[in-house]
C-alpha cells in the first residue's frame, strides 16, 4: 500500500515510517499542509495519516477540503486531543478513524487494516481468484494449493493486480505505487517483477496479460 503521511513531529514520522515499512508499505512523507497538498495532487494513496497541529494550517481544514473532492482515499487522524467533543468533530469531518497521541504502533498498524478493509468491504485479509489464494496480511500466495514465496516489491504489486482484477494498470501506474518519490526506478522495474510474478502464477487459471501500449491485467480464465 502507499500512505502519505502528514506530520511536523521529524522524530516521530521517522518511526512510522520505519514501522509501516517493515510491512513494505510504501510512505510518503509531508511536514506541512503545502507539501501535503502538493503531493496529493500527483499520486493516489490508499491511506492518509495526518496530524491535527501543522506549521502552516490546522490538520482538520485539509481534511475537510480532502472530503470536498469526494476522494475516497481514506483518512486516520492523528491527534494529540482527547476530548470527545474533538474526535467527534473529527469524524463529522470524514475522518475514517482517529488515534490520541502517543501511537502505540501496533495498534496503528492494526487500526490500518481495518480502515483499508473496510475500504474494500472485505471481511478479512484473504482474496480467492481462480486456483489462487492471497493473504495481503500474511503476505502469503497458494497456487493450486502450493505456497509461494513472494519478495516485498512482488508482493505489492500482486496486491494492487488481485485486489482489482481485469482492471488494466499503466507502467507508470504501477511505478507510482511502488516506489515513493525518494526512489529512483524506471519502469524496466515493473517489468522484472511483472516477470516473476507470472512465473509464480503458471500452472494456474490466473495470469498477467499485456495489454499492448496500455499495461498490463490481472486475468482468470
């Protein structure tokens, strides 16, 4: 998944972000609104973590104008108040979930998990298609039954292909939602992983076809 993170605390978005990544998630980070806004509007995240207390503005006005878009990218409000009156008026605000600060990290991750399954209105982490099985959580794939070791970048970009099947995917897509922008990669990346993952994948009812000039599509047959 690839989250943007929106918090001036430098010591603590260091620490999410090593956490989050232990999960391979990709993380952009934003010390300020404008930065935030910026990055928005060049990539789609699946979640946003964002900060109430910013140098240039208060966190509940970018998300108000975020909800205003009708972006369905969801929101977890980080937030060092305690009031009910405050988490209520977050929520008002379209915020999918909030945490008080300090974040205990593993109820973060968890809290995570369940906004983005909620999100896709899945009950649990498990995805069948055809003769596979995935486990985002588990990071696991059964092929005919037989599990399969995927690395960290294979892993992400099978979610994205499993979680909307038959939907074409563009290269630069795909890069986007891979690498954050502190990453250099081409798109000769995506290719390599696309590779591995259809050798993982044959045998099966499922692949990755090329759709030509436009990308590439996850596919049962």
């Amino acid at each position: 998944m690839r989250f943007l993170l929106i918090e001036d605390n430098q010591a603590l978005a260091n620490a999410v972000i090593e956490r989050l990544g232990l999960d391979s998630h990709v993380v952009d980070h934003a010390a300020d609104l404008m930065t935030a806004w910026a990055y928005t509007a060049t990539a789609e995240y699946d979640l946003i973590l964002l900060d109430i207390m910013l140098p240039d503005g208060d966190g509940r006005s970018f998300l108000e104008q975020h909800r205003s878009t009708k972006s369905r990218t969801a929101v977890i409000v980080l937030t060092a108040r305690s009031e009910v009156s405050d988490r209520v008026r977050i929520l008002d605000l379209g915020a999918d979930d909030y945490m008080v600060k300090p974040i205990d990290f593993a109820e973060l991750e968890a809290r995570c998990r369940a906004v983005l399954r909620r999100q896709t209105g899945a009950a649990d982490n498990t995805i069948h298609l055809g003769e596979i099985e995935f486990d985002s959580r588990a990071a696991t794939l059964k092929v005919n039954g037989a599990q399969v070791e995927l690395r960290t970048k294979e892993l992400r970009l099978f979610e994205i292909f499993i979680t909307a099947p038959n939907q074409i995917f563009p290269k630069s897509y795909l890069l986007d939602r891979l690498f954050s922008y502190d990453v250099e990669a081409s798109e000769n990346a995506i290719e390599v992983y696309v590779g591995r993952l259809r050798k993982h994948l044959s045998g099966s009812n499922v692949s990755i076809t090329t759709v030509r000039g436009l990308g590439y599509k996850l596919e049962c047959q």
